[in-house]
C-alpha cells in the first residue's frame, strides 16, 4: 500500500490559498479556502451539490449513481468554486481532495480530478482523509487549539477521537455495528418516513411520547466508549411489527423514544469521554468538538450541552453546513498539511477505508 510522501516543502506559515475537493458520497463538493500567516481560515467559497434528488427513490445512497454524478458535475463545482473566490485555478498553491474513506468510485472521480489538476498546473496534491476534514473543522470555524475531544456522528461513522495536532490522532471508541446517521435512516425507512432518514425522525419525534416505549440504551454497563445501535434499531422494529398497522401517533412516538435513546446513550458516552480527557490531561482546559451530519439533531444537542455545562467543558459545533460533507473542510485539512510542508505522490491509492489513526496519518516533525 501506498504510504505519504517523506519528501516536504519548505512552506513555513506563508499565506495559502488552496482548492478543496470532497466527493466522498453523495454530495459533489469544491471549495476554495485561504489561510494566512498566523494559522487563521477564511472561506473564500463553498459550493456543495448534493444529490439528494437522484437517490430518494432508493431510499438511500445508490454508489454507481452516486459516481456518475460526481462526474458530470465536479467540473462544473470547481469552476463555480472559483468564481466565487474571485480567482483562477492556477491561482491556487496546492490542491487537496478525499483521498478516502468513503464510496471509492466517487472517490476515485475527485481524486483523479485533483491528480490531473495538479499535473497540469505543478501544484502539489494533498491526499486528504475524509475524517481528518471533519476533525479539523472546528479550527477553521472557532481556533479551536489542541488537544481536543470530537465526536462523530455521521452515517457513516460514530466514533470518539482524541485530537492532538494535524495527522496525530487517537481513536477512543467507535461503533461495533451500526453508524448513527444509518441508524436514523433504517429507523426511518421502517417507519415510512423518507430519506434522509436524521430529519425526517427528528421532525415526527417532536409531536410523540418519548417515554412510551423504552427501547434500550446498548453497551452502557460497559466502560468502552464505544457505540452499539444494532440492537437499538432492532427493538424498534420489534416495537413496531407488535403495534402494526401503525397510527400517526405510534410513529411519532416510535420516533421520540428511539431519539431519546440515542441521546441518552451519546450523553453518557461523551460524559465517560470527558472524565478520560480530564484524567489524561489535568488542567487542560476541555473542549468537546461534535462534527458530521447527526450534529444538526436538536435532541442530542441539547443532551450535549448538559454534559458540557455539568463536567465545565466547552462544546464546539461549527455551522452544520460544515458538519456535512463539504470542500471547504477538505481544503482545510489540506490547508493545515500544506502550513507544515505536506505533500502527496501521484501515485497515491484512493482507500476506501482509511482509518483515521493509522500511522501514515502523522507529518513529519521535520516538516514543522
């Protein structure tokens, strides 16, 4: 396999404009984003095409669909993301795309994008981990310092990872089955509520009962921070064959309890996180990062926001249009790579699983 460049520019912490590319699953991403000489971010442009519309009537994500469209559109992305920046591509200093994990063929459509755009102007390619931009955001939006908490919560991904610096990262726990996001989804599919699946029960569960039907709140008698939600999701299906046909009311209490549950659980997991990070770092001020689609989710939140408050941690939620799939979050990654003089073959092979610890994920001190 592939590993990253040992070979570093010389890039110090000049100021950089860099182009992002995020086509990781269902939303064609290109951004441009600058970063100047004391390590602040400035959106220039972010420009998102979701496709949303092509996969609603399969109730889900269809991959091969999902990469036609990255290619018909990403062209067209970029070029929108540098008008709107008000600069031209060969403007820019480096350029940084998903390089994985993610649905490979869309990954291979905006990586390859990247390595041609990179050939073509002799810039250098930043392979960017999809997870890596996420777990970066919140310094881009609020200078967030290291070291730090994020939990992600994603529909891909549930996962708590301790964030030390650019490329070094510690996962403390993930989920054994199912992701949150696709938790939400398959709830909501059961209960004939749409796709995406997050919203659609979130609305529903604000006119239900959430103390009707106690579904039960997986793995916490465990001290792991991981995350089940396989037999979470599958109590609600139970719950709802026993009671079918199913009224208007038993759905939205269905909803209600089965977010309550999920809540539940991510409060008490993010309150175990926290006393760990205590515990590890005595009289370091404590910040909580929430990152991925499922940050958007009122409920848990508002559970978030008690944990924080009750342990004196500071909760970080950048704008839900930066939590979801984005570029300016990829051009940020690579933004914080370029600053410490990061650069990529190639030859690099898009992965599509790239956990976010592994060891390839560190730059080297001798970049910094």
């Amino acid at each position: 396999m592939h590993q990253r460049s040992n070979q570093f520019v010389v890039t110090g912490q000049a100021p950089a404009i860099i182009l992002g590319i995020e086509t990781s699953c269902d939303e064609t991403a290109a951004a441009i984003v600058m970063r100047d000489q004391s390590g602040k971010g400035v959106i220039r442009s972010n420009v998102v095409r979701s496709q949303l519309d092509e996969h609603a009537a399969f109730g889900g994500v269809v991959p091969e669909l999902a990469a036609r469209a990255h290619v018909t559109y990403l062209d067209h992305i970029i070029a929108q993301a540098c008008r709107e920046a008000g600069i031209q591509l060969s403007d820019v200093d480096a350029i940084a795309a998903t390089a994985g994990p993610g649905l490979i063929g869309g990954v291979l459509v905006g990586l390859t994008t990247a390595k041609a755009l990179a050939a073509a102007l002799d810039k250098p390619l930043i392979a960017v981990n999809h997870l890596e931009g996420h777990a970066l955001t919140a310094r881009l939006t609020d200078g967030v310092q290291f070291p730090y908490l994020m939990l992600l919560v994603s529909g891909g991904h549930s996962q708590f990872v301790l964030v030390r610096g650019v490329g070094d990262y510690e996962r403390w726990g993930t989920t054994i089955d199912d992701a949150l996001g696709e938790a939400f989804d398959k709830v909501a599919k059961l209960l004939t509520l749409g796709h995406p699946g997050g919203p659609a029960v979130e609305a529903i569960a604000k006119s239900g009962d959430p103390k009707r039907f106690k579904f039960p709140r997986p793995l916490l008698r465990e001290a792991r921070l991981d995350f089940s939600f396989s037999g979470l999701k599958t109590a609600v299906r139970l719950q709802a064959e026993a009671l079918a046909p199913l009224s208007d009311q038993d759905v939205a209490d269905i909803a209600a309890s089965f977010q309550a549950a999920v809540a539940d659980v991510i409060a008490v997991r993010s309150r175990q996180a926290l006393e760990r990070f205590a515990a590890e770092f005595p009289g370091q001020e404590m910040r909580l990062v929430v990152a991925g689609g499922v940050a958007a989710n009122q409920a848990i939140g508002t559970a978030l926001k008690a944990v924080c408050a009750t342990a004196g941690a500071t909760l970080v939620v950048p704008p839900i249009a930066l939590c979801t799939d984005n570029g300016a979050m990829i051009a940020w990654a690579g933004a914080e790579r370029y600053a410490l003089g990061a650069h990529d073959d190639l030859n690099f092979v898009a992965r599509p699983r790239w956990p976010l610890d592994l060891d390839d994920m560190k730059v080297s001190a001798d970049a910094a």
